[in-house]
C-alpha cells in the first residue's frame, strides 16, 4: 500500500528516481527535488464525525493566502505513517493513568501494521523509552510497564516529539498526545511548540484526559484548564483531531475517532505559489464541495 502511493506521487510529480530505488529513497528525493511542494493530509467528517470516504480530486478546493491553487498531486489511501506516541505518567495523573494507558493500547491496536512508532512518556523530563519500530507489540510493552510519578514537562516533551518526527522520511506524520494538559516543568513555552509542529508539517491528535474535579482545586484547575485549551489549539492548528475523555467514556472510543482519523485521510498536493522567494506565513484554507462536513487541515506553512 505504501509503495502504491510512493508511485501514484512519484508520476504525478515527474520525480527522477531511478527504477530501482526504494519506496523511503523516493520519498527522500521528491521532497529534496520539488522543496516548493506543498502537501496536506485532510481528514473529512461528517455532522456525526464519522469519516467521509470517497472523495475525488475535484471534490476539493485549496487556498493560499485566499488565493485558488491547482492541485498537482492527489490521492486517499490508507498508507503508512511515522506515528508519535506520548503518554503523560507525571504524578498529576496517577488517578488517570489506567485510562491513558487503555487508550494508547488501543491506538496502537487499530494502527496500520505498516506504521512505525516511537513512544515517549511525560514526566519531570521527556522519557525516551524506544525510538522507531514498526512492531507496534513492543510499544505495548513499555506502555504496560509505567507508573505515574513527577513533574509534567508536557511542553518540553512534546518538543523532543516533534524534532523526532520532522526527520521521519515518509509523507504522513502524526504525534498522538495522551494527557491532562497541566505542565509545571517545562523549558519551552506554548509558543515553542506550536512554531515546531507547524514547521515539521506535524499533525497533532489529541486525548485529553477529564480529571475528577473533586481532587482539583484552585490553581491547579487553571493551569490544567490553560493546558487543554492548548492541546485543542494545537491540534486544530495542525490538521489533527482533539478528544476529550471524560470520567465515564470508554477510552477506546477516544482511540478510535483518533485512529480512524489517520488512517482515513486525503493528501493534497500543490505548489507553493512563492516559490521560496521570501520567508512569509501562508494560510492554507481547505474547502470541500458539500454541506454540514466538517474539514481538518493544518493551517498554514512558513515559506523558506
């Protein structure tokens, strides 16, 4: 499936990679030889957020600073993807972490089998437990085995995330952040984290996790509450998905409706009208020609 799309892209693009080449080689050289290409996974659903399938090109309208582009490269195919996992285990989640923990286990369940993952867990500092690995079983292992515990270096973990993911090789890159949102630890600011993902064409999902308000009080309430806004901005920003998980909700629905977002995407691909001619914000605006749909993209880029 993945080497069907590397192709579809390859022809679409005139790329010059010889016969013999490896999918990841061509991914690497289409990105080298046309830097002006511009790609957007889009995730459509409907009023119920269920995802719509079967959408064509001309089903599809792009933007640039208000400006229609043509379209130069199309497909909708659930190819592989570089996938982030971030799982907070900081001791402000020790009453939760069962939750997350159900959470990402069925993420990594309903994942592609040719994904690769890396899992990193939030505490007092990024906690690297494994780098990529295609077996998502391993990743299992090490989600089992964490204890809440910590300060929460939310921002700076997702950090780390996002500069590992920028240099994963394929096309489609989506960092899962499973957490409550509080962060009392971190070095990098909202502002860091935000430019970063923006710029490493990054999509953020996340799964925000209820805290029973019984046991939050007072200071502690406004940061987590400052937290999750962020965490919903992140992913809207992005092009991702932003679930809120309740005290009663199944954690596996969450992982669903974010699983079944990745894997049920559109990528578009145009040029960048400026050509890498000055360093400016693009606002990319994605339209569908249908009622009541509601359309995730990522925002924008910043033109090199």
């Amino acid at each position: 499936m993945g080497r069907r799309l590397l192709s579809i892209v390859s022809v679409v693009l005139g790329i010059y990679a010889t016969a013999d080449a490896q999918p990841a080689d061509r991914d690497s050289a289409w990105f080298r030889i046309d830097a002006n290409l511009i790609l957007i996974p889009v995730t459509v659903t409907d009023a119920r957020g269920s995802n719509i399938s079967g959408l064509g090109k001309d089903s599809f309208t792009i933007l640039d600073n208000r400006q229609p582009q043509p379209i130069a490269a199309f497909f909708a195919e659930d190819s592989p993807a570089s996938i982030g996992i971030v799982l907070d285990v900081s001791g402000s989640v020790k009453d939760t972490l069962n939750r997350e923990k159900a959470a990402a286990h069925a993420i990594l369940q309903l994942s592609n089998p040719e994904d690769d993952f890396f899992f990193v867990t939030v505490s007092s500092n990024p906690g690297i437990l494994t780098g990529p690995v295609e077996d998502a079983s391993k990743i299992e292992e090490f989600v089992r085995s964490q204890t809440a515990g910590g300060g929460t270096a939310l921002d700076d973990t997702l950090y780390y995330a996002l500069n590992q993911l920028r240099s994963r090789p394929r096309a489609r890159r989506a960092l899962v952040v499973i957490s409550d949102g509080m962060d009392n630890h971190s070095r990098y600011a909202n502002s860091d984290v935000m430019r970063l993902a923006v710029e490493s064409d990054t999509q953020v999902y996340t799964i925000a996790i209820d805290r029973p308000r019984a046991n939050v009080k007072g200071v502690m309430l406004a940061e987590i509450q400052r937290g999750l806004a962020f965490m919903d901005d992140l992913a809207e920003k992005t092009g991702g998905l932003s679930v809120r998980l309740g005290e009663s909700a199944n954690p596996s629905t969450a992982a669903n409706r974010i699983s079944s977002a990745i894997r049920n995407q559109y990528v578009i691909g145009y040029h960048s009208p400026d050509s890498g001619r000055s360093e400016k914000w693009h606002r990319i605006q994605v339209k569908v020609n249908l009622s009541r749909v509601n359309v995730y993209a990522r925002s924008g880029y910043q033109s090199r």
